[in-house]
C-alpha cells in the first residue's frame, strides 16, 4: 500500500506559469540536531526557489513563525523575486509568519484564518546591565517590525504600535478591515463588540456601508488625506 504524501514544511510545487511556495512550519534555523527539512529558514527559501520556473510566486502560509531576522530575510527574498508574489493565508500566519506575508504584492486569507502580530520578545539572562542591553536591542527590533506592517496598515504609527504591544489576534474580516490583507475568500460579516485597543481601530477604519464580498479598503480612508 502506498503511504500517502505528507506535506512538507517547505515545499515548492511549479504548475505552469505559477510556482507555489509553502511555508507550513516554524521559521528558524535549524539546530544541530535538526534537518534543514525541519524547520523553514531563509536559506532553505532561497534554496528551493532556485527551482522556480513560473512568472509569477504563490506563496502559502501555515505557520506559527519563529525567528524574528530569518522571518525578515525570507520576506525580503520573496520580495526580490522577479515576479508578481500572491501571499495567500491557509491557516494562520502568526507572529513571524505574519512577517513574512507582508511580502505579498496581493494578500488573500480565508474566511476562517488568522494573523498574530506582537511585539519582539526573547529568553534571556545576565546581571542588570545586560538586561538593560537586551530590552534596548528589543526596542530596535519592535522598530523593524513597525516598517515591516506599516506599508500596508491603515492607522497611525502609534495605533499600530498599540496592536503590537497588545499582541493582537486578526481574523480576516479584521485584517481586511486594517489593510493586513486585500480580499477574503468566502467572507461573513463579524461583529465583535469588545471595547479595546483591535475593537477600537477595526470601528474607526472600517467604512460604514461595508463592503461586498471579495473588495477591500481603501488604504487612504479617514485621517489618511
């Protein structure tokens, strides 16, 4: 009996004049007890798109990220690459992963995935100085998280310092809503009457006759003129 295919946590596929990439495990690399094929690096990223051969890169995401300067990397190479980049959320795209999703010249979630975005955090130790130390290079890495969302987010810099501190989860219909992605396949209408920082934003950004199935925001809507 034929066992059946299992998917790998990095994987390309080329179908014609698409290629998809899928990114469905940890972003890191890996240890010294580990496989390359283990863990998604930036080096495994580069590795097997030297084997892309379509115009245009669907990237799919499943991920709870990882690493911090790999999920950056892997981002920046799929925005080098010479194509059009389709990101499109299967399950979620979480922490580092999320990172790696604003290399999307489109991005697509379904109705039922999500997005975590947070603020950098590490495990650490040391006498006070090198805390000191540590929390400064945090605050270094929070900025480069800040450039990674902003292209896309909708609010301010300090609304979107807020989601990352809160260490906020988005459903699709939220990330629509904040400019985190462009369409929503098979989307529901939400309704979430917490009062806090997500709820807060998703009210002020989101236009007040809603939207059609599959259209998205308008980036420049209130206190964007």
């Amino acid at each position: 009996m034929n066992k059946p295919k299992v998917q790998k946590r990095l994987e390309i596929k080329n179908e014609g004049d698409i290629t998809k990439l899928y990114i469905y495990g940890v972003i890191k690399e890996p240890d010294w007890w580990e496989d390359e094929d283990d863990v998604v690096s930036s080096k495994g990223v580069l590795k097997v798109l030297e084997d892309a051969t379509g115009d245009r890169l669907e990237v799919h995401i499943n991920s709870r990220g990882g690493d911090v300067f790999e999920s950056i990397a892997i981002c920046n190479t799929l925005k080098q690459f010479d194509g059009k980049v389709d990101v499109i959320i299967d399950g979620e795209a979480a922490s580092g992963a999320s990172v790696v999703a604003m290399a999307g010249d489109t991005i697509t979630m379904f109705s039922n995935s999500m997005m975590m975005i947070h603020k950098a955090w590490t495990y650490t130790y040391g006498n006070s100085d090198e805390l000191r130390k540590k929390a400064d290079v945090l605050a270094k890495i929070d900025t480069a998280l800040l450039t990674s969302y902003q292209s896309r987010f909708v609010g301010t810099e300090d609304e979107l310092k807020d989601l990352l501190k809160e260490e906020t989860w988005l459903t699709a219909e939220e990330c629509l809503t904040l400019g985190f992605c462009d369409k929503v396949l098979d989307k529901k209408k939400e309704s979430e009457p917490q009062n806090n920082v997500k709820q807060n934003l998703l009210s002020k950004y989101k236009k007040d006759n809603g939207t059609e199935k599959g259209s998205f925001f308008d980036p420049f809507i209130k206190n964007k003129e």
